[in-house]
C-alpha cells in the first residue's frame, strides 16, 4: 500500500504548480526518495545547476556532501539508500544584492506545508537524517531548549545531542567556506562520526 501511495503522491509533486507565480523559471520538482530509502538528507533547495540537469546536488555542493558521507555517485543517487528532500523541491531564485548574485532565494513555504509530511510518512525505514543549514534545522529540529531559534552554530555544537538519529551539518555550498574554518570540530569530530555512520548503513543494504 505505501508504494502505491508514494507512486500517487510523486505523481502529484511532478505535477505540482502551486508555487509557479513566485517562482523564476518553471516549476520543476527535485526528490529522491524510496519506501526503502535508509538515509533522508534534507537541504535548502535545489540550486540552478541542480534545476538545470533535472538531479540535486549536481554542483560543487554535491561533490562536498559525497565526500562527506563516503560514498560514490551511483550510491548517493540509489533512492533505497538516499532520500533527498530539500525544504523546497524547486529552484527559488538568486538573490541580487548591488547587481551581484548573493546566493539563493528561501525556500517556499508552501511546499513544505503541502508536502513535507505525507512523505515522511512514505519513508519508515529512516534511521539517519542529516539537516543542511538552517531552514532543515527550524523544521526538523525546532527551538532551542530556551524557546529560542536554534542556529546552525548551536545545533552543530550540541550534535550528539542529536545523534545517531540526525546529524547536524552546515549547507556544503562553498559559500560557507569561512564557517567550516571556524569550526573545525565539523571536519574533526562530526564527519568521522557521520562517515562511519553512512558506511555501516550502506553495507546493511541488500543491493550494496
């Protein structure tokens, strides 16, 4: 019944126009997911290369989280092991700030609140979500333990508070180059934990 229900709803999302009028180009869906899918990574939202080729994280990004997780193209593109699903699931635009190009636009709120849910409902073998920058943070871990927003910084300062259920990450973009040299404790204690992790899940896995 659940495939069923995920071919339905996939079918659903491919078609989806909700959002069309705010968007810069036209609506194009991009997710990855299976009923089997063990690993949910959950992004931003696709960037303009990842639009273009019609796959998420086809851009230096990508290349950064692969390298993070350990694995290959063919393994991070395998849906029974990957679900990827950004808290947009299509291009929101760039920002332009004085004629120069300053990253890309939030998330619509719209999709998450029409879709988020009834696919993770569709993913019961999830054992590891790992939340990319702060827009996965504010939905999928919520408030600090004072009612306050949790910021990228704390959430990878109190990780294993987190963990092995979720694993907190800055977004790979290269934009956040700077943060990463800020924190070194990601590279030194956060990407061992997370590569192992991945590994042995991978290895779990019938077709790997």
């Amino acid at each position: 019944m659940k495939t069923d229900n995920l071919t339905n709803l996939m079918a659903q999302i491919s078609a989806c126009q909700l959002c069309q009028e705010e968007l810069p180009l036209p609506a194009k869906p991009i997710i990855q997911l299976s009923s089997e899918s063990k690993i949910l990574i959950v992004g931003q939202a696709p960037g303009i290369r990842a639009h273009d080729h019609g796959r998420a994280f086809s851009d230096p990004s990508g290349e950064r989280l692969r390298s993070w997780l350990g694995v290959s193209d063919e393994q991070f593109y395998d849906p029974s092991l990957f679900a990827i699903l950004p808290m947009g699931f299509c291009f929101p635009g760039t920002i332009i700030t004085n004629g120069k190009k300053s990253g890309d636009k939030p998330p619509l709120k719209r999709c998450a609140e029409t879709w988020r849910e009834a696919l993770l409902s569709q993913l019961p073998q999830v054992e590891l979500t790992i939340i990319l920058g702060q827009y996965a943070i504010d939905y999928h871990l919520g408030k600090s333990a004072e009612g306050k927003k949790l910021t990228v910084t704390q959430a990878i300062s109190q990780w294993q508070d987190y963990w092995p259920e979720y694993m907190v990450l800055p977004h790979p973009s290269p934009r956040n180059n700077l943060f990463l040299k800020k924190h070194p404790e990601c590279e030194a204690n956060l990407l061992p934990a997370l590569k192992a992790r991945v590994t042995k899940l991978i290895a779990a896995n019938k077709n790997w």
